[in-house]
C-alpha cells in the first residue's frame, strides 16, 4: 500500500466544510497574497468583500474557522498570520506527490501546468494506454505505458491520482488505481465513477462549470 503522511486537512475531515466555503478557501489566499506582494501588511472582512464580491459575514465565518488570529480595530488582521493558516489547512505547506493518468490533450496540459507546487501537489508521472504515446518526452519526463504504474509506484511513492481518461476508460481505470493503494483521486473524467468508502475522490465536471457560466452570462444579459 502506498504512504499517506501528509493529507490536507480538507482530505482528512472536511465534514464541517461546505463544497463550496472550501472552493472559497484558495480564491481568499490567492488574493491576500497579491496585497503581501503590493506591501500590505493588515486586511479587513469588508475591503475583501469589496474585492471578491463575498459578504462580510461569510469572509468573517471562512475565516475565524480556520485561523486563530485576531483582527486589530480599524485595522484588520495580518496579511502573513492569515496566509499561513490558509496554507497550512489546505496542505500547501507540505508536498504531495501525483501519477496522471491519461496523456491526452487535457492530461498533458496538467502534467506541465506549473502552478500546482504553490499548492502543494508536484505531479512527477503520466502515464496512457495509448501505445504510441509510450515512452514520448512530455516535460522533463517521459509518457509511461500502463504496465509501468505498479513499478513507478514503489520507485516514486505516489500519493494522488489525477484520471484525465474518456469517461468509458474512467471506471476501469480507477479500479486498477485503487487496487493499487491509491485514496486520493482527482477526477476529471466527464462521468461518475465509484469508489471505497476509504477513498477521497473530486469530481471535476467541466460541463456542469460551464452551464454556470452561460446560465450566469444569459442572466446578466437580460438584465443589462
């Protein structure tokens, strides 16, 4: 079985999180640490209101769950004290390694998306079934067949698995994924999929994101 010392605290206990205060979590650090990069030092609930369009009692809750550091009047609480509780309860301080499966357009853009190690996660293989695929450069590596995973595995220690496959290969694939010790799975294969009860799994569906975003649009339309 595969090591996993190091989980997020979303990933171990998230029970008392919603889907959507975590996914408001990352949007908050991105943002505080674009005002430490300009020099400021403290930050109030109603300026990152303003800002990210998010009522200040919601700010004031996200935040107070996650951080022990209090507010100054008039002043707001310390830029730095509030990053370092966001990084620290979203894993980003430590770092988790990934295997992607499924070399395919979407799969190699994530292999070579730079920004993950921000965030705590280095993806350090890919893999495809695809036999033309096998063994071709991508990044500083190589396209690894199927075949190689348990090999890799016990070589590199992974300890995610992002699944980019056709959602008629997703199934079987995370099948062999989970019969070889893996309990974190990143999704984004457009269909459901079934998993142990001991495995974490995100779903990332991309087609439900973009009804949002033309429902959204189509409503501000209308309105404007």
């Amino acid at each position: 079985m595969l090591p996993y010392p190091n989980y997020p605290s979303y990933m171990i206990n998230s029970s008392s999180f919603s889907k959507n205060q975590l996914q408001r979590y990352p949007v908050y650090l991105k943002f505080l640490r674009s005002l430490l990069n300009q020099g400021m030092v403290f930050v109030s609930s109603p300026l990152i209101a303003k800002e990210l369009g998010y009522s200040e009692e919601q700010i004031r809750k996200d935040l107070h769950a996650i951080s022990t550091c209090n507010g100054r009047p008039k002043r707001g609480r310390r830029i730095d004290e509030l990053i370092d509780s966001l990084e620290h309860f979203l894993g980003y301080t430590g770092s988790l390694k990934a295997f992607l499966v499924g070399a395919g357009n979407l799969g190699q853009a994530i292999y070579k998306y730079g920004g993950f190690e921000s965030m705590g996660l280095e993806v350090v293989a890919a893999f495809d079934n695809d036999p033309n695929k096998a063994w071709l450069p991508i990044g500083d590596g190589a396209i690894f067949p199927l075949s190689e995973l348990p090999k890799k595995i016990r070589e590199m220690s992974p300890e995610v698995a992002i699944v980019t496959v056709p959602g008629s290969s997703a199934q079987g694939v995370i099948d062999k994924l989970v019969h070889l010790g893996f309990k974190a799975i990143w999704n984004f294969s457009a269909t459901h999929v079934n998993v142990p009860k001991d495995v974490t799994i995100e779903n990332v569906n991309l087609a439900s994101s973009l009804a949002v975003l033309v429902h959204h649009y189509e409503e501000n339309k209308r309105k404007h």
